[in-house]
C-alpha cells in the first residue's frame, strides 16, 4: 500500500497512537522541501496559519471520535503560501491514522478572481443608468442597482429581502408599473417561464400606463437563473418619431417644391434632388440612379447651352456643386429659360444647388421697364409742354392784364356798368390763369429737381395770421367765417416761407372754393413732439371714397371738384402743396366725409 501511496501527487502520511510522523510519502517529503525518511526523523509538520487545525491534533481527535477530520485552510510551505485541505482518517483495526493534503490553490486563486470580478461588476452595474437586476435561479432577487429602484418606484430595503420575481410583478401590478393585461396570471407565468426555458436573449417591449416605452432585455446568467436590463427609451421613441415626421415632412415638402433642388456630397456624389430639379433640367430618375458624380450630371445639361460657351459654362456648374462657399446669380440657356442658382454650404460637408425658372418674371420685368422708361418719357414730354406752353402764355396775358387794368381805370372815358363788369371778369379770369400759369411752372421746377429751399427760421404764428387776414375778404365774399387757433409759444420751424405760405395759401383758397355760403372754416396750428402740424378745416362738400386715392395725381379732378362758386379748379392745387411739404421733409394727410366736410393736415418737422 505504501508503493502505491508513493505514487500519488497529494502529500500522504502516516501516525502512530500518539501522532507522530511514522511514514510519509514522495509529495509530503518535497511538500516539506526534504526527503521521506528526514521528514519523519524530524517530525516536520504541516504548518498551518492560526485560523486553522494543526494535523497531530485532527489525528488525535479521529482516533478519539473514530471519525475522519478534515479542514481547510492556509499553510506554509517552504516560503509560500498555499490553500490545501487537510484529511486525519484512522485505519480500522490499528492505533494509526492515515492523513493525506489537497493542494486546492489554483481553485482558492480561481475563487478569489471570480469574487473580485463579481465585486467589480455590481460595481459596474451600479454605476449604470440602465436599470438591472440579477435573479437566482430560485428566482429570487440576488443584485439590483440604483437605476432598477429609481425605475420601477421599488424600496431598497424590501428587495434587500430578496423578494422573488413574480412577488416584484405582483408588487408592479399594483403600483400601475406594468402594462395593462387581460390575464395578469398568463401574464407573469411568462416571465417566470424564462427561468426554465430561456437559452438566447429575449427582447420585449413594455408599454406602461403612463405612456413611459421601456425596453426590456432578459438573458440566462453564467450562475444561474437571469439578468434582465431594463432601458426607459420613452424619450428616444419620441425623438425618434419626430425624426421621421420631420424627415417626411421634408422630403414632402421637398418634392412639392417649385424650385429645383440637389445634393451633391463631399465626394461630388448626387446625394438628393428633387422632381423639379429633374424638370428643370431634362433629366429621368435612371440618370440620377445609385450617387452619380456630379460630372455625369453636368454633362447631361450641355445641350442647353451655346456649344462655344460650354466648356466655360461647365467648369461653373461643377463648381457651384463641388465648391464650399455661398453663391448666388442668374443664368440664360438657349431654349430662352431664365434661372436663378443659390449655392449653400451644409455641415456634412455636402453641397445644396438650387435652381428657380424666372423666365415669366425676367419677362414681366422687362416689359415693366420698358413702359416705365415710355411712361418717363411721355411724362417728361407733358413736363416739358407745360413748362414752354406757361412761358408762352405768359407775355400775351401780362398784355391782357394790363389792358383790362386800364379800361377798369377808365383812363380813355367812363365805362357803363357793363362794360364795368365785364372787364371785373376779364381781370378775374386773367388772375386765375396767371395763378394757373405759376403752379404749372411750379410743379415742373419741384418735379425737375430744379427747386431749391431758401430756409430760415419762420414765426408760425405771425406767418398764419399773415394768411388769415389775407384770405378775409375771399371769405367775407362767399360769406363764411374763418377761425384762426394757434397758440401764442408755438415758436418757430425751419422752411421756405415764400413756398410754405403758398402750400397754405392753396388749401386755404381750396377750402374756400369748396365750402357753400354760411360754412365754416378753421386754421389751426400745434407742436406734437418734433413736428409741426397746420390743419385747414372746412364744412365743405367733402371728398368721396373712391377719389381719395386719386387727390394728389396732377390734373386729376375729383367728382366733387367744381366749387361752390361755380368754377373748377385744374387739378394741381393738392399736387403742389403735397411736394412743397415733401420738400420741406413733412408729410400731408387728408381725411373727408363727403358733405360734412374735410381736413387736411401738413406735418413738418421743426
């Protein structure tokens, strides 16, 4: 038997009644770092450390208790340190017991690895915002992390309990955690079903009643039973579908788009375009088919263009889709197609070109501009008439007025009272026309640019009161009332007296002709911040609607233009005031109740 011990590669020894060494073999003698017979000579025991049995006092407890011993623990051997168990057997018949030593090192060292990296993965799995959960294969809770609690509402201190996985749905379902279910029994039967038969990883998504989407991951545990991961991915899902709506929405309103539009990519490879792009251009759906270069697509376009021009014309077009820079211009092909191109830059490194037919609008604009040029034209030529018309009527009616202004003297004899009247009228008429004649050249100097402002400061008071006396007897005729209201600080404002009190003078003369006998008139002047305002107010017969887009055009004469008096004005009396207060840098407004009366209101800056 002793052979045959020999041969073992566990250290194997033998003790007499009082446990000393009486045999040990091979592995035991180099265990001890000697030989057999030195070993037993010098009773060289196994040392263990202190939390451990020594082997003489397991030999002597087996022979007391007729029972084997056995006890592991660390020793020392030979310098090292070592994990063995340690077995005292006695032999049956004898006083001696037989003692033998597993070296379990490599498992202690397999153990302890397997501990550390359990530790460092619940370490791990802590940290994580994904919630956990580890199950025995009794089904019961053996790790969860912070994210797991926090996820589903659960106490620590109840799953420190290690409540199984059908008590924790049960617990869920009563919280409202889980999604609703016709047979809640069915239900947890099949998630407890994944302990049996799970072999590959499960994937389920779990629909809660508060619109929370989690994703749930069950797979088998290398020690049994299952780890399950649960992912809140509400937020994801609904970026998700807002992704793809915006995505449809895009290519939706991308297609509908008049404007033609393309990608090209960092590679010059065709990325996007759209159906207007291919209409623009002539182009099918094959010949944009699997990201062409941007080069085959230019090269489908040269028809449109000059042969001679196209060489220079392609490297453009190859560069507003290759060159990363924002452009913008215009380009005329050869079938009379007008387009305008943009270029954007875009942060993938990619290039948008978009092109718009302009054709009608090219069209429109120049027909635009050529009847504006022959509408300049006809009214410098109206300008220009008037002008040489007004110096040519001037000489003979200064002739005329002199004339009558003689006759109305009677220096060459009496007149009767007819021949009184009738050269009253012919002064009248001829004072109209004289007055006529000044508008006219007046109106051409403002709309030749010609006029210059000869600015001082004007007293506005001092000024209206000027106006007020002077427009007296012209009321006092038509027997109307005049009112003059402005206050005495008013002060003064920078403007062209001459021309403003001609400005006024018209609108005091138009209210005038416009106002039946009895009707009142008012001149009323005030300061609104840095603005001077002269309002002229009469009872008159008003301004209907629809000539009040129409009051300010020269020689446009409204329904209500013949005054009171029977006379007609020419149309320029508005026209005139209205550029004298541009000029001045004001501003006029009218408003009008036809038959109440109208106020015009001239706003100057002071």
């Amino acid at each position: 038997m002793e052979t045959a011990l020999d041969t073992l590669p566990h250290s194997v020894w033998m003790r007499d009644a009082s446990g000393d060494l009486v045999w040990v073999n091979k592995a035991y003698a180099a265990l001890m770092g000697t030989v057999q017979d030195d070993a037993c000579a010098g009773q060289m025991e196994i040392t263990v450390s202190a939390k451990g049995r020594a082997p003489r006092d397991m030999a002597r407890e087996a022979l007391s208790s007729g029972q084997p011993q056995s006890n592991r623990c660390h020793i020392i051997a030979q310098g090292k340190r070592r994990w063995m168990e340690i077995t005292e057997t006695p032999l049956a018949g004898t006083t001696r017991t037989l003692g033998f030593a597993s070296d379990l090192t490599g498992e202690d060292e397999a153990r302890s690895s397997l501990d550390r990296n359990v530790t460092a993965n619940k370490a791990l799995l802590e940290q994580m915002r994904t919630a956990v959960a580890i199950f025995g294969a009794d089904q019961a809770i053996e790790f969860f992390n912070s994210a797991f609690t926090a996820q589903w509402g659960l106490e620590e201190q109840w799953l420190n309990n290690r409540p199984k996985l059908g008590d924790i749905l049960e617990k869920l379902r009563d919280m409202r955690r889980l999604p609703e279910q016709a047979d809640f029994r069915k239900y947890k039967q099949g998630w407890l079903d994944m302990f049996t038969r799970l072999i590959d990883p499960h994937e389920d998504m779990l629909y809660l009643p508060d619109d929370t989407a989690v994703r749930m991951l069950a797979m088998p545990h290398p020690m049994g039973g299952l780890m399950m991961i649960f992912e809140d991915v509400t937020s994801r899902l609904q970026l998700e579908s807002s992704y793809n709506t915006l995505m449809a929405v895009q290519r939706e309103t991308l297609d509908n788009l008049a404007e033609g539009v393309v990608v090209y990519g960092g590679d010059g490879r065709l990325k996007l375009w759209n159906p207007s792009f291919a209409t623009i251009w002539g182009l099918k759906a094959e010949d944009m088919a699997n990201e062409p270069h941007i080069n085959r697509i230019i090269d489908q376009k040269s028809s449109f263009f000059a042969p001679d021009d196209w060489s220079g014309i392609r490297s453009q077009l190859i560069e507003h889709g290759l060159e990363r820079a924002v452009q913008e211009g215009r380009m005329t092909r050869t079938d009379g197609i007008h387009l305008r191109y943009a270029t954007v830059p875009l942060p993938d490194g990619g290039v948008m070109v978009s092109y718009y037919d302009i054709t009608d609008s090219v069209r429109v604009e120049t027909a635009l501009r050529d009847k504006n040029a022959a509408l300049e034209a006809a009214e410098q030529l109206k300008t220009d008439f008037l002008a040489n018309v007004s110096y040519q009527l001037r000489t003979p009616l200064n002739a005329i007025m002199g004339f009558s202004e003689i006759l109305d003297l009677q220096y060459f004899g009496s007149l009767n009272e007819r021949q009184k009247e009738y050269t009253a009228g012919i002064h009248e008429s001829g004072q109209r026309l004289i007055s006529l004649i000044d508008d006219i050249l007046d109106l051409s100097t403002i709309e030749a640019g010609y006029l210059e402002l000869s600015r001082t400061d004007v007293a506005v008071k001092p000024m209206l009161e000027g106006l007020y006396d002077l427009t007296m007897e012209w009321a006092r005729k038509r027997k109307l009332s005049v009112k003059l209201t402005c206050p005495d600080n008013i002060g003064c404002v920078s403007a062209d007296e001459r021309r403003l009190k001609q400005a006024i003078l018209n609108l005091i003369r138009n209210a005038i002709n416009f106002t039946p006998e009895n009707g009142k008139i008012e001149i009323k002047a005030d300061k609104t911040g840095d603005s001077l305002n002269i309002e002229i107010i009469d009872t008159g017969v008003g301004i209907s609607k629809e000539d009040m887009d129409r009051i300010f055009q020269p020689f446009e004469r409204t329904t209500t233009s013949k005054g009171t008096n029977g006379h007609t004005g020419a149309g320029l009396g508005l026209t005139l005031v209205k550029n004298i207060i541009e000029l001045h840098g004001g501003t006029i407004e009218i408003s009008s109740v036809e038959n109440l009366g109208t106020t015009v209101k001239a706003m100057l800056p002071i």
